[in-house]
C-alpha cells in the first residue's frame, strides 16, 4: 500500500510529514528519507521505503 506525504516541517534529526489525502502528520528520522529531502517535498511511501515524487 502506498501513502503520499508532504514534509511539513524539518526540526532537528526529525521531519514532520503530513498526508495529502488528509491532515494526519507523522514524525520520522532524516536518515530514514532519501537525500535531498527538505520541507516543500512531496515523498511516497512503499513497503517502509520512501522516495521522491514530483
């Protein structure tokens, strides 16, 4: 199954990141998300990997 989500906001080692299809926001560890990320960018999410979409 795979959600969308927009970063939200960047605090510290963490990224806020909400879904597009409501206002849930979830918390996850930079590490964890594909270089390049930064608040603005639109990430997928498939089978605990993300990657991102235009």
């Amino acid at each position: 199954m795979e959600k969308y989500y927009i970063v939200a906001r960047i605090e510290g080692e963490y990224a806020y990141l909400r879904e597009l299809d409501s206002e849930d926001e979830v918390f996850i560890a930079m590490a964890l998300l594909p270089p390049g990320t930064d608040v603005g960018t639109k990430l997928k999410n498939e089978f605990f990997s993300y990657e991102i979409v235009e």
